[in-house]
C-alpha cells in the first residue's frame, strides 16, 4: 500500500496549488472522471434505496447554525462569520455540515406520517477549519464533498434505517472493491462538548447498539468520540501509515429535530416529533479516494477507473471509428500514439483494458483486447469487444 498523495500525483489525480490553499485539492480530469463513476452509483444506489435528491447551498445564516447547536459546541471547527456588505445585518458562515439544510427541506412544507421515513440524500460541499499542521493530501481538507443523507422517521421506524443504512453502507464499499478496518460504536464522553440530555444520549446508544446486533456486526466502543448531539456508528479505516481514520457514519439525532421544531401529523391528527437518522454511505469524496488510492494502488476497479480502455494504433492503422465506438458507448478511453508497443503497454499497466489496432486487425474488423493482470491477448471481432467491454466497465448496480 502505497502513499495516495505520491500515486495521485503520478497518476495526475488531484493537485495541491499554493494559490489555492493548503486543504482545498484540485481535482483533475482523470481523479474528476472517477469521483464522477463513484458519485453517480451512489446516487443510483440511494435512488434504489428511496432517496429523494436535493442541492442545498454551502452556507446560511449564523442562526441556523446557532439553532442546530454547531457554533455552540463545534465553533472551533467553523470558519468565522462573514457579512455581505455594509448594510448588510445577517452574518453568514460556510456549513460545517449539511444537517441543519436538510432539516429545512423537511420543513418546507407539513408532513404527513404517510410520507414516513423521508429519506433525504446530497452529495454536498461543506467546511471545516483545520489546522494547517493536520492537513494531509485528501484524507484531511477544508473544503470536504460529503455523501450525506437524512432519514425522517417516526419513533418505530428508526431502527429499521439504522439497520438499512449499514446495509447500503456495506454494498457501496463491496462495490468500491474495500473492507472496514471495524466499526466503531461512538459514544458520549466528559466535559461541556456534548448536549446534556442523558436521557436522550441513552436511547439512541440503545437503538445504535440493537442495529449493530441486528447486523450482525462485531464493534468497539469509544468514549468521547460522539457528534456533540448523540452517539454514532463509525466505519474506521486504516492507511498505508497505520493512521486511523472515519470514513462514513450513520447517526441517530433526536436534538437536530426538537430544535428545528419539525413535526408530522400522525394517523390521529396528533403533531409528533420525528427522529433523525444521519448517515452517509461513502463518507467525504475526499477521504474515500484518498483510501481507495492506497487500497487498489491507483489500479481502480474498471466501472470507475478513470480511463477504462488504452487504444494503440500501431504503424499506419486507424482507431478513430473504434475510440468513437467505444466513446458512443460511455467508455473512458485514451488513444495512446508515442513510443514502442511494449512502452506503451507498459505506461497502461493501471488501465483495465488494452486495446491494440494494427494493420491487420483493421483490415479484418477485429481488435487485440488484453485485460489488466494478464497477459493472455484476445483477438475478437469490434462488436464482441465493446459488448464485452461495456459488460466489464458497468458500474455493479444490478
């Protein structure tokens, strides 16, 4: 395993610029390419799932922020408030979390318990303030692209999401070609960071604990490492240094819905208070790349590998209406022209397929496909390769 800020440079992945910032990584087209695959399962896996998507803008006013309790408790965490203008009387600030949007999502309008659970997902920008000492690659940045979501539910559903929501976590990282180190149950520690509500921090560890049972999912408790409103399941990864880290988590948050005074109408005309579950089912974009760089060493599985076909012409034959065949069809691909057929081969050791057109492939309407790994060449008429191409590069939805 390797470290991913070294293969992502090699590998032209994403790019730190001091004009930029330190912790605001440029994504470039091959790491954007695969970000993109990632985030479109996802969606797609979510939609599955009954997720409703929704864009909410990365910032809002300083009083959502003091309703949904961040900058009383997490304010280190904020960049600073900011006002547009000299007549301007509302501070802004950047989100250090996409919860409190949404939340208002929920409220745009009454709700109904038929509507329950309300699965809200986004794939958002949000930000932190981290020191500049602890910044590292993409595993730890100030601007942050959460996969996030919200379930809105009644009291007797909420265990049922917890449980769905591991569920879905555990088949995007299967798909994503990774393993959690474990699973860690998060829970409340000493000190004034933690809402005080006892009762309330009891029974979600409680709900917390019966999902990870229901599982079937072995984990260690960790004092002091809950979000400031509840307990948390955490999936923890290990990198190529041994450094720990948090990847995704799901959470369940009864403070969020009190202070935001959301509420449906029961089956008797009675207002209620739904639950909230968080969770999000790849974590940070950031984060998530900066793992799956180390585990596949930059060779990523082929539905989200940046480019997913290497086309050699070789001497004077043509790939044009093969690369347009295979664009036609989705496939990322790069024609590569400089150098011998050997080096060539050899700079596309990281891409799942290899496909070589010489004078007498084109002249017979076949090509030469050679998969990553191996070094069995296949000679196979153009049409069964882009079928079997096609096949091999889909995202595993089905």
């Amino acid at each position: 395993m390797q470290d991913h800020r070294k293969l992502g440079r090699e590998l032209e992945l994403f790019h730190s610029d001091p004009l930029v910032g330190a912790g605001l990584p440029l994504w470039l087209p091959d790491g954007a390419a695969a970000r993109r695959a990632v985030e479109d399962y996802v969606y797609a896996l979510e939609r599955r799932a009954g997720y409703q998507h929704v864009y909410s803008p990365p910032m809002a006013k300083v009083e959502m922020y003091h309703r949904s309790g961040h900058l009383p408790h997490f304010a280190d965490d904020m960049f600073p408030p900011m006002r547009l203008g000299e007549g301007e009387h509302d501070a802004f600030v950047l989100r250090p979390s996409l919860c409190p949007h949404h939340a208002a999502v929920f409220n745009a309008r009454g709700r109904s318990y038929r509507e329950l659970p309300l699965r809200i997902g986004e794939t958002g920008g949000m930000y932190r303030a981290e020191r500049s000492g602890v910044l590292g690659g993409l595993s730890r940045v100030r601007a942050i692209s959460l996969n996030d979501g919200h379930v809105f539910c009644a009291e007797d559903q909420v265990l049922s999401e917890v449980v769905a929501a591991l569920s879905l976590m555990r088949v995007a990282h299967a798909a994503l070609g990774f393993a959690p180190a474990y699973y860690r149950l998060s829970l409340r520690g000493p000190g004034d960071k933690y809402v005080d509500d006892p009762a309330m921090w009891s029974k979600a560890t409680d709900v917390l604990r019966e999902a990870l049972a229901e599982a079937g999912l072995s984990y260690v408790e960790a004092p002091g490492e809950a979000a400031f409103y509840g307990p948390k399941i955490d999936v923890q990864l290990v990198d190529h240094a041994g450094r720990e880290g948090t990847l995704a988590t799901v959470q369940v948050d009864y403070f969020q819905p009190a202070r935001f005074e959301l509420s449906y109408v029961d089956e008797h005309g009675e207002r209620r208070r739904p639950a909230m579950v968080h969770r999000s089912a790849a974590g940070s974009m950031e984060r998530l790349f900066a793992h799956l760089i180390e585990v596949h060493d930059g060779a990523f599985p082929a539905w989200y590998a940046p480019v997913q076909v290497a086309v050699l012409p070789v001497g004077d034959a043509s790939a044009a209406a093969f690369s347009a065949r295979c664009r036609s069809l989705d496939l990322r691909i790069h024609e590569l022209y400089s150098g011998s057929l050997g080096a060539r081969i050899r700079a596309a050791r990281k891409v799942p397929f290899v496909a070589v057109i010489g004078a007498q492939e084109q002249a017979a309407g076949t090509v030469a496909l050679r998969s990553r790994g191996s070094e069995e060449v296949r000679v196979l008429p153009v049409e069964e390769a882009l079928s079997l191409l096609s096949a091999a590069c889909r995202a595993p939805l089905d």
